[in-house]
C-alpha cells in the first residue's frame, strides 16, 4: 500500500493516472484529487468507465463537468456526476 492507504497500482492503472493528466485546470481539478484518494481502490467497473471517459476530448470532458453536454454512456455520466457531487463535498484545495 502507498502512503495515503492505496494500493500500489497495477502498470495499467499507472498508464490510465498518466493519462489522466489533462492540463486544463478545469478538469484537474476533479480528476486529481480523485486519482489520488478513490481511483486505486473503485470497484473495476468504475475504474473501467473512468478509462472509457479518458478517451474523450477535453473539451467535451469540461462540458460534461460544466452540465454543458452529456456523454452518450451512462456509465461515464454518472462517474461524471460522482466525482462533481464528492470533490464540491470537499474542502477545495
């Protein structure tokens, strides 16, 4: 396990945290904190959708988290709408 409680993550899971570096602000501001302190440890279905909502372009990625537009999977809505409602739940840092 890693320092904050995580397991050590599998080279797949390294792959998709990396990928998970966007560099818009916006949008690292829900995925790192969520790489961080749920990603490891979320059921693989979530961690699936989680790879799948990658795959889409940042732009489309910010209007999802902005209520702009909706992805077509459900899965990936509803991680969108998981994440939004956990990290406003936290303290912003």
């Amino acid at each position: 396990m890693t320092i904050n409680n995580q397991p050590e993550p599998t080279n797949e899971q390294r792959r998709i945290i990396y990928q998970a570096r966007r560099g818009l602000k916006e949008l690292d501001f829900y995925f790192e904190p969520y790489i961080k302190e749920l990603y490891l440890t979320a059921e693989a279905a979530e961690q699936q959708s989680f790879a799948q909502m990658l795959t889409h372009e940042d732009p489309d990625l910010l209007d999802y988290f902005t209520n702009q537009s909706r992805p077509e999977d459900e899965a990936i809505w509803a991680l969108v709408n998981k994440i939004k409602t956990w990290r406003h739940s936290k303290r912003l840092s």
